[in-house]
C-alpha cells in the first residue's frame, strides 16, 4: 500500500499533461506552469547524508525521496516555482552560517523551507518556513504544527500559492 505522500504525488501526476499544469488564480486568471520529478534515491544514499550530518528526517520526507529524490512544482514562466530539493541538494544547500540542525528541503523565491531535525520525533512541528530577508539566528517566519505530507497536500491543493500568507 502506498504511503499518503506517494498517493498525494501520484494524483497530482495525473493532473498533469505533458508535465504542464494550468493554474487559476484570483479574477480568473490562468497561468501554466511546469513540473519535473527526479529519479528516486536509495534509501542507503539517504542514510549515509544523515549519518554524515547527524541529521534525522521524517519518514513521510524519506518517503519523498524514495519516490522521486526532489522535483519543481508549478514553475512558471519566469522560473518560479517551488523546488524540493534531491537528498545531495539538501547537503549543497545546507550552508555554513545555517543552524545544523535545519534541513533544507524546499527553495521558493528566495526563501527555505526547512525540517528541524532536533524536533523530528515529535511528529510534527518540525517544519520551518524561514523568509530570506531574516537572518538565520531569527526564529523562523513560521513553524508549521503539521508534518510534511499535509504541507504538501495543502501546497498541491492551493495549486501553488504559498497557502501559508492566506488570511481568512
């Protein structure tokens, strides 16, 4: 039986023609944008990252990367678009001055989402949506209390429009 983030990724595969998705936004505007998945990781590349990093990731974020290893979602014309990232773009993104235990995962315009890896037994509250114009020892913009397989749905749900900056 497939996992719900497989389920999640799968449906909104079919959705797709061509890789191509046409987003509606507000006043009936549409817009097409493009998505892309990588092959899977192995499970041991995925295990050796996290043994070098001393990181811990969520099994539903595990799950992503045996199913695809990353993908860009809704990508528009100009490039935007959101783009999880592959278990050896997650080591190449994890800069210096970041905290260690903050696991980028995700790269919209600038900004990151992020899995804090100290708070991955818990269950949720580990993802972290960090705005680029903070520096990183800043809390982060917003700490999500639901796991990886719910941000994602809402992001497929919302067509990707960051669902996070919606009031009422």
């Amino acid at each position: 039986m497939a996992s719900d983030v497989v389920n999640n990724l799968e449906a909104y595969r079919k959705c797709l023609n061509n890789d191509k998705y046409i987003q509606h936004y507000s006043s009936g505007n549409l817009n097409e944008t493009k998505s892309a998945f990588n092959s899977p990781a192995s499970l041991s590349d995925i295990q050796n990252l996290c043994q070098k990093k001393g990181w811990t990731l969520p099994d539903q974020y595990v799950e992503f990367l045996l199913y695809c290893n990353g993908c860009y979602l809704f990508r528009d014309q100009f490039g935007t678009g959101f783009d999880l990232l592959s278990h050896k773009q997650m080591d190449e993104y994890h800069l210096n001055y970041m905290p260690k235990n903050w696991i980028p995962i995700c790269y919209y315009v600038g900004d990151y989402l992020f899995i804090d890896s100290d708070r991955v037994d818990t269950g949720k509250g580990y993802l972290m949506w960090h705005n680029h114009e903070q520096y990183f020892e800043d809390p982060p913009t917003i700490r999500y209390e639901i796991d990886f397989n719910t941000w994602l749905e809402r992001l497929i749900i919302a067509q990707g429009s960051p669902f996070w900056e919606w009031k009422n």
